[in-house]
C-alpha cells in the first residue's frame, strides 16, 4: 500500500498539472482580452497583452498572498466562525468531540473547526499541511448528521489533509481565482453601469463600460473553463481516495455511505455563499453545480463504498511497524489504527469528552498535572512554587492530579494535544505567564525528566508555533547525510534504550544506519546519553526533508520494534522526534 510519504509525493506531483492548465488558461484569456483590447485601439498590441495578463496576474498573487496557504482564510471568505472549545451546544460538542477523536487517533494536532452558516451538508478542509490545518463544516452537517456520519464525513477530510491535498489545493484557489477574474471585472463594470444615474453627455460613456462589461462577462467563460477543468483534475480522483482512506480509518462503510445519501436526498445540496465556486474543490461534496462536475457522482461514490463492505473492492489497511531495523514506511502514519481509536477514544472518555481541558485554566491544570514528579519530595516542591505563583491554578491542578495520575501515557499525551487545542486560543499575554510558571515547576529541582520535556516539545508544536511563538519553523530541505551525526545520536539513543547489553546496542544502530546509507557510527560517548545533548540534535533534524524525515522515522520505529516491545520511553522519544519532523504519529499502547 502506498505510504503517507508517497502520498506526499504524489500530491506534490500534481503540481505540474496545476502549473500547466493554469498557464493555458492564462495564455487562453491573455489572448482573448488582447483582441478586444485590440480591436478597439489596433496599434496597442503591446498594452493589449499587458492588459491581459494582468487581469488574471494581479488577482492571482492577491489571492496567493492573503491566503498564504492558511486555512482560517479559506474559513473566514467561507463566513465560517470560529468553533469554541467551551461550547454548551451538543451538536456543536458532537463534531468537536469527532475532530478530537480523529486528531488523537491519527497523532495530528486538534484542528481548530470553523461552522459555515450553510443548511446544506458539506465540509472541508484546509491548509498547508498536517501542522496547520484546518477543519470547516456546515451547520446542515452539524445539525442532520448522526454521530456515525459525522466521524465519516471527518475522516474523508483528514484523509486530504494527510495525503496532502490540502496544499495543492491552496494554491488552486489562488490560480482559480486569477482565471475567474475576467468574469467578475465584467460583473462589476455592468453592476456600475447599471447603476449609474449618467447625465446626457456622458451617457454614452455609461454605455460603453456596460457593453464593456458584457464583453468580459463572455470572455470570462474561457477562463471558467479552465478554472473547471482544474477543479476536476486536481478533485475527481482524490475524493475515491479519501472516501476509501474514511473507510478504513472508521471502519464503519455505512457512515460515510449514511452521509453521502442524505446529501443526495438533499433537493438544494448547493452552498448560498458567494464565493463557494472557487472554493468548489476543496469541498465534501459540491458546493456548486457546473459543467465539468468537481466530484465524483454521488451515486457513484455510494456504490464504491458498498462494494468495500462487501469485500468487491478492496480497503486499504495500514502496515505493520516492522520488528527490525530496515527502509520501510512507518506503519499507521496517515492513518488510523484500531489500537490508536480505542486510546482516543479512552483520552476522551478520561477527559468527559474534552470538556476537562476546554478552557485555559482547565487546559493548562491538566498539562501542569501531567508533568508533575512522580518522586513525592520534588512533587512537593513543585506544588510550593505553583501555589506561590497562582492560587487559583494551583487549586485546578490539585482537582485535576488524581484523574491525571491514573491515565496511561498514550492517553495522558492525548490529554495535552487536547490541552494544546485550547491553548493554542489563549490570549499571547495569558498564555506567557502562565508558561513561565510551568519552566519553573519544571525546573524545581534543577534537572529535566524525559516525560517534562515532550510535554513542553507538544506545547511548542502545537499552541506556540500557530500563533507564531517560539520562532518559525525552520527550512525542511536537509538531506539524512547533512545531518549525519544528529541522526547517528539519535539512533543511538534509542538503540540503548531498546537494549540493556550495549553490543546489541552496537549491532542494532550498524544495521539501522545502514539501511538508511549512512555510515557506521560508534554508540553516544557517556556524556551525550544525557537529554540536553538529544535536544540540541533536534534542532538539525527538523531541518529534514519529507523523505528524509521518512526514512528516520522508519527506522527509529524499527529500533524500537526491535526487541518486539515498546516502552514509555521509547514512545515518548518517538513521540518528541516526529513533533520535530512534522510527521504524525498514531499513540500505541506501551508496556
């Protein structure tokens, strides 16, 4: 089955197609605009081609620059609001608590939802990646949809946004938008000559801005074409994908089937908005009705989905980590597991369905309960400094410590991503202070454990650097050989994690390394087995590119995997190492 990097691979592929049907679309309009330009002043061929290429240039990197592949736009244009964490409502609380299972499941970051005001069933999902997405829904979805319907509808979204649609779906929007241009000058200059109150003398004028207008209203049409037909390339194929992917990752064939029937039941399925059109591909289902059909027929879609329940056609099924070391794909990422549903779905239980972490002192009680020591001396410290520092949080942590103490850690870190959906809303000032008092209680006794630092790298991930804290994201464009030794340490680390006896150790990171044609390394001298020396590692290994970042992951969960066995420690190394490669990374159970 093809992995969540080939995938990657595949949608960064399409690319090409994108690029050419815009530049013929472009040339297309250029050419059409440049003969009325033409015709009306013969001798300004060359204003004739600027003016062409203009209106569809200057829409184009207008709209490339405000989206800047961030999906809240996309929301906003949408008239989508905000979803709050806090929400009463119990349908709002139903798709909220669906998008937290997902994101759990699949190890991505919570994605913050947004509710279009649309009576119609549909759904999207946008942004630059797994990182950074977003999640919108319609109000008929929320309101029509049984729980069931609702996971399936999800799952077919996150399947986009693993698979990598969502960024080449952004920048359709900016070159859709360039090439619809034509049309909308054409709406508005007939708009204002319609409008227009004109005295005797500039009547004629009124007139000729109007004819102008329809003019461009028809030759429009050309860059319509042409915006479709990119609708359907970019779309048609990965909607089967993604039903299939929903499948597999639910599990459950009759809830997306369940939602895809009630949209064709639906007797006005379209979307109100304005601006739907441009946004058509990106949708669940189409939003608005044209020639060439962004989606698949819905019937179409039903009957594939039946023909995966009863065996006709296969589902995908993710592969198993493997047991030794080797250049394989990781097994469950960009996807959804059976073992990583039940552990959501125990983090959401554990945590009353997210409503323990769902506003920012509950949020942050939570994760300062999951990093408080285990040694009762230090705890004790610890709650010292918190009561000094704020009485109130203090006193949310004291009620929210039990519950905490009890959870497993796969469950436990699937209480701070839900945490870190929270806090990723707080104000910048509120949420500064009350970080400073969590490095403090961290830092009570002068040393950091390993479970307190992958806390603070989930933090960092996922609530500081969406609100553009803790600086950027670095360049991912480093190949494993550039940086060999932050691998090689690494590897080694987990290698004498995975075994007490350091010769097979030894043997393990030999074998680890040169699966990935990097060459032999001894084991970290005695003074870099510490974690501040991993740490400053990191930093080089979140410079690495996709594939790279593939081919160490892989093989760190063969490392792991190597005795047959996975630890606390382990999973949470691997937990903080794909934080930093920016690849998600499903919770298993650890022994």
């Amino acid at each position: 089955m093809a992995s969540f990097f080939d995938h990657q691979e595949r949608a960064r592929g399409r690319t090409g197609v994108l690029v050419v049907l815009f530049v013929l679309g472009t040339l297309a309009v250029t050419a059409a605009v440049s003969g009325v330009v033409i015709a009306i002043a013969p001798h300004a061929w060359f204003m004739a081609i600027c003016v062409g290429l203009a209106i569809v240039g200057i829409p184009f990197l207008f709209k490339l620059l405000t989206l800047g592949g961030d999906g809240r736009a996309v929301a906003v244009e949408l008239g989508g609001k905000l979803l709050s964490p806090d929400t009463r409502n119990a349908d709002e609380r139903k798709v909220l608590n669906v998008v937290q299972e997902m994101a759990i499941a699949s190890g991505m970051p919570v994605p913050p939802v947004y509710v279009l005001p649309e009576a119609s069933i549909n759904a999207f999902a946008a942004g630059k990646g797994p990182q950074s997405s977003v999640i919108g829904v319609s109000q008929g979805a929320i309101e029509q949809l049984t729980r069931d319907e609702l996971q399936g509808v999800m799952a077919h979204e996150f399947s986009h946004i693993f698979h990598g649609d969502v960024k080449i779906n952004m920048r359709a929007i900016a070159a859709i938008f360039g090439l619809l241009a034509v049309g909308y000058v054409g709406y508005v200059m007939l708009r204002v000559g319609s409008t227009a109150r004109p005295s005797r003398k500039d009547g004629g004028i009124i007139l000729g801005i109007m004819l102008l207008g329809l003019i461009f209203i028809v030759l429009g049409a050309i860059g319509t074409f042409f915006a479709r037909i990119m609708q359907a390339a970019i779309s048609r194929q990965r909607e089967f994908l993604a039903d299939a992917s929903a499948v597999q990752y639910t599990r459950n064939p009759s809830g997306i089937a369940g939602a895809l029937g009630k949209i064709a039941q639906q007797s006005g399925a379209t979307m109100s908005h304005a601006q739907a059109s441009q946004f058509n591909h990106l949708l669940f289902s189409e939003g608005v009705r044209s020639m060439f059909a962004s989606h698949p027929p819905l019937a179409t879609r039903i009957e594939r989905i039946k023909a995966m329940a009863s065996g006709v056609i296969d589902v995908p099924q993710p592969t198993a980590p493997p047991r030794v070391p080797g250049r394989v794909g990781v097994g469950g990422i960009g996807s959804v597991t059976t073992e990583s549903m039940s552990l959501a779905a125990a983090t959401l239980e554990a945590t009353d369905a997210g409503r323990s972490v769902s506003d920012s002192v509950s949020a942050w009680a939570n994760v300062i309960a999951a990093v408080l020591s285990r040694d009762p001396s230090r705890r004790s410290e610890q709650e010292r400094i918190l009561s000094q520092r704020s009485p109130e949080l203090s006193k949310a942590v004291r009620a929210a410590q039990q519950s905490v103490a009890a959870m497993s850690t796969p469950v436990k870190m699937g209480l701070v991503v839900l945490a870190c959906a929270t806090l990723a809303q707080e104000s910048d000032a509120s949420y500064q202070a009350t970080r400073a008092i969590l490095a403090d209680i961290i830092r009570a006794d002068g040393r950091i454990e390993l479970y307190e630092w992958v806390v603070t790298e989930l933090l960092r991930a996922r609530a500081e650097l969406p609100r553009g804290g803790s600086g950027a994201r670095p360049s991912r464009s480093h190949s494993l050989s550039s940086e060999a030794a932050a691998v090689s340490h690494a590897l080694g680390i987990l290698s004498l994690m995975t075994w007490k006896n350091e010769d097979a150790a030894k043997r393990t990171l030999a074998a680890a390394l040169h699966s990935i044609g990097l060459p032999p390394s001894e084991l970290p001298a005695a003074n870099r087995r510490s974690l501040d020396a991993l740490v400053h590692d990191l930093a080089g290994l979140e410079r690495l590119n996709l594939r790279a970042g593939e081919q160490l992951l892989a093989t760190a969960v063969a490392v792991v995997h190597a005795d047959g066995t996975t630890t606390e420690s382990e999973y949470l190394l691997l937990l903080a190492l794909s934080e930093r490669l920016g690849v998600p990374l499903p919770p298993v159970a650890v022994e």
